[in-house]
C-alpha cells in the first residue's frame, strides 16, 4: 500500500537518509583505485561521493548448472509451471519445480508452503487418485495467489498479505477499506514509547470477508499469520467479531478495526 513506503520513507529521512525517486545512474567511477571513494552522476546532471555504490538489481533464477539443456529447457531461465508445480516446457509432465524458480512467489515461506502442496499431489498421482485441487484444496496453491505474506523488516516494520487496494481494482474486486491508527491501542504505547503504525483491511463487499491486510509498525509482523488465517478462511466479518484479542496486546487492532467498520455510517 502506499502509505507503507510513505513512513518508511519520513523513518528514513528522519534517519538522514536522503531518497530521491525516480533518478536513474549514468556513470559510475572509482576515481583513484581501489579503496577511493565513489563518484557517480545522476541523469539531471548531479553527481555524488560515496565511499560505496550498492546496486539492487533484481532476482535472477540459479539455473545455469543444472543441466537443463539436457531436457530441452533454456539454462539460466525460469521455469513455467502450472498451479500442480509441473514445468510446462518439458513433455510427459515429469518435472516439477517449486521455490522462488518457478517465479510464482518469490519468498522462502512461499517455496516451503509450495512443497507442501506438491509433495502430496506427486504422491497422488502416482496412486492413480482424484486430486484436490479446487479452491483451497489439498493440491491446490490458492495461497500463491490470494495470500502471499510478505514482511519488509526496517523501521518501521511492513506486514503484508492477500491483496493490495490496487490489486483489488485491477481485479475489479468490491473492497470497503478500513484503516486504524496501531499507535492508539493500549498495546502499542505499552510496546513503545511514541509507537507510530498504521493498520489497513480491506473487506470484500460482495463475500463479507476479508481480502487482503497490511501492517505498518514495530512488531507488527507477528500479527500476519492472524490476518493469513482470516484470509484463507473466508471467515465472514460478523464471525471474526466474536475473535476476542488479550488485553492489553497489539493484536486488539483486530478488535478496533471490526469496530470502526461496524460503525460507520453505510454498514
């Protein structure tokens, strides 16, 4: 969400960090050899000094080496699989690939969780057995699309999962979006002195459920796998109601955001 980048950005420059967006590097030297300072020029025709240049340019697939090219498949490459994890590329269907080298969801957890789906949907089909792969079925990776948990861990924390306000536009998904402010539970002034956190849900107007929830705040990424519960539940909102969070903790946000919902005007 937007308001995520927007305070780790302010946390950022409260820290001294300067930020400029969308600046893009044009030349990059060392002027005096190793152990010299960095100097750098900018596409508006600044340039600065570092002692350092760190450059994050992305993720690419660990596939050089694997012998690949043995099968037919492009070494070096992703792997395109299907929602059963079997890369499509590749004849008779015997190859499976799961992790960040199939590019679903590029995050440990996501790989770990993808295991856990194809390991017994190999073993099922090697049984001849019907498989489970409706929404939320056993051999099925509903989560890889509907509630990927991610976690930025800077200051403040970025907690994240299911959808995005965005996402839920481009989806043409009905959302009422509930924001609450974390600093003002009794939990987060216990937690810290002056805490600062933001909690954001959206509730998916035509289900009654909720779609996607971020969190922006110290310690909030404890309270994602609650909101990946409420997600790949569909549990309706009238149900989470009677969830009933210990006094004072953090996890009350649950309790004030249902309530902020409840009352307003339209519902």
């Amino acid at each position: 969400e937007p308001f995520a980048g927007e305070m780790v950005t302010q946390a950022l420059r409260e820290a001294g960090a300067e930020l400029r967006f969308g600046t893009s590097v044009t030349g990059v030297v060392r002027e005096n050899g190793a152990g010299s300072p960095v100097r750098i020029t900018l596409d508006d025709g600044q340039s600065l000094v570092a002692d350092e240049i760190l450059f994050a340019t992305g993720r690419a697939p660990h596939t050089q080496d694997i012998g690949l090219e043995t099968v037919g498949l492009t070494p070096g490459s992703w792997l395109d699989v299907d929602d059963s994890f079997r890369v499509t590329d590749v004849t008779d269907g015997w190859l499976y690939a799961v992790g960040d080298v199939n590019h679903r969801a590029l995050m440990t957890h996501q790989g770990k969780y993808q295991a856990r789906i194809v390991g017994p949907l190999i073993a099922a089909r090697a049984r001849n057995e019907p498989l489970d792969d409706g929404r939320w079925g056993a051999h099925a990776p509903t989560a890889d699309s509907a509630a990927v948990p991610q976690v930025v861990f800077c200051e403040p924390e970025v907690a994240s999962v299911g959808l995005t306000t965005q996402d839920a536009e481009r989806a043409g998904r009905h959302v009422d979006v509930v924001d609450y402010d974390i600093g003002r539970l009794a939990g987060a002034v216990q937690y810290a002195d002056g805490y600062s956190g933001k909690a954001r849900v959206l509730i998916d107007t035509d289900r009654n459920t909720i779609v996607g929830v971020t969190f922006v705040g110290p310690g909030t990424q404890e309270l994602l796998y609650s909101a990946g519960v409420a997600i790949t539940s569909e549990m309706p909102v009238e149900r989470l109601w009677h969830t009933v969070p210990a006094f004072p903790t953090i996890s009350e946000v649950w309790l004030r955001i249902l309530e902020t919902y409840r009352d307003r005007p339209d519902q």
